[in-house]
C-alpha cells in the first residue's frame, strides 16, 4: 500500500477505515468528512517525513503541546468537587444492590 515515495497511499482507503475504526471502538459515526481531511495529512506529513522535512511534525507537535496544557487545565476543572464524585458513586453501589 506504501512505498518510500509514499505514491502508492490512497486518502480514500485510509479515510474509510478511520470511519470504520471510529465506529467500531467508539461508536462514532462522523458526518463532517473529517476523517477524509485527517487521511489527507496523514499522507502529507507521511510524504514530507519521508523526505526527511519534518517542518509540519514539529508544528503539530507544537499545536499539541500547546493543547495539552489547556486540556490539563480543562480535565482539573471538571472533576469539581472530589466528594462530590464519591458521593455520586456510594449511590450507585447502593442502587446496583438493590
């Protein structure tokens, strides 16, 4: 399916099996055509790589790093209060032994 030039990598096959992942282990169906965008730099950043011109892995490395400093921010805040979580999960116990 690939070869060093990376000419022989098909967006379509690629995009249909993200579709098919997503739904199979996340019961996702996508209906924005974002898994046919995300196998078109896929192969992009495939093709650059192997050409050894990493400009564009070091800029998502980038966008990333920069995310996840936010998405720690957003997971701390959205826990709240932590008794409030044990209380929600004694009722479940509860419930579940009724």
């Amino acid at each position: 399916m690939s070869d060093l030039e990376g000419t022989k990598l098909d967006e379509i096959y690629i995009s249909e099996l993200l579709d098919q992942i997503m739904g199979d282990e996340f019961y996702v169906k996508l209906e924005d055509d974002s898994e046919y965008q995300v196998a078109k730099d896929l192969i992009e950043l495939y093709r650059l790589c192997i050409k050894g011109d990493f400009s564009m892995a070091d800029r998502l490395q980038m966008e990333r790093e920069k995310l996840g400093n936010a998405s720690k921010l957003a997971l701390c805040q959205s826990k709240g209060d932590p008794e409030e979580s044990e209380e929600g999960e004694g009722r479940d116990s509860e419930m579940e032994e009724d």
